[in-house]
C-alpha cells in the first residue's frame, strides 16, 4: 500500500485495463480505454477515524471507498476506469486516515474488470 504520492517504487500491480480491446471501450480521439472496474477491500480504522482507501494509477484517482468501522469490513464499489490504450498501468491502493492517532488497516484489496 502506498501513503504518498503516486511513485513507480511504490507498491502496486501492474494491469493492461482493456476491455479486451474492443471497440466498444476504445475511444481514438482520446486514445484511451474506457473500462468498467469492481473494486473492492477489507478495511479496519480504530477510534471512530475515517479511512479512505484510494484506488489510482499514475493520471488519476480510480475510485475511493471509506469506512469508520472497527471492525473489517467489506468495502466495494464499481467505477470506470480511463486510462490510455494499449498501456500496461500500475495502479496503486492508497490508504488516509482523518486521524494521525489511529490505524488504519488494509487486510486485502482488488479490482477487475466486469461486464456493465
């Protein structure tokens, strides 16, 4: 999990976000891939903090999820993914505490691409 800024020697996957490189994602006046993504995380904060989890890669944030609960939790949600054609990314999982006192936990994060 990274903690700053987006860096290529932060941890991370790398991905070639496609939609199998259809025409039905490709965009040529932008060359870029319009993707569907499922993201997903178990996530822990302590002390009633919020957590905010960021999904990114090196042009933009992806989506985010947020939770306050002590107990691991199951956070998901799906969003489109724009990123350039025919690009392998590395996207990044990027956790912030709203306080510097607690902790934040991240047990397992992911995305993949779905069918819309």
């Amino acid at each position: 999990l990274a903690t700053g800024a987006w860096s290529v020697d932060t941890p991370g996957w790398v991905c070639n976000p496609q939609g199998h490189g259809s025409i039905e994602t490709y965009n040529s006046g932008t060359n870029r891939e319009t993707v569907p993504v499922h993201i997903w995380a178990y996530v822990s904060i302590t002390g009633g903090a919020t957590a905010t989890i960021t999904f990114r890669d090196q042009n933009a944030t992806i989506g985010t999820l947020t939770t306050t609960s002590a107990s691991v939790v199951l956070l998901s949600s799906t969003t489109t993914w724009v990123a350039p054609s025919n690009a392998t990314m590395k996207l990044e999982v990027v956790m912030k505490t709203s306080d510097v006192a607690q902790t934040c936990s991240v047990w397992a994060a992911g995305a993949y691409q779905y069918e819309a």
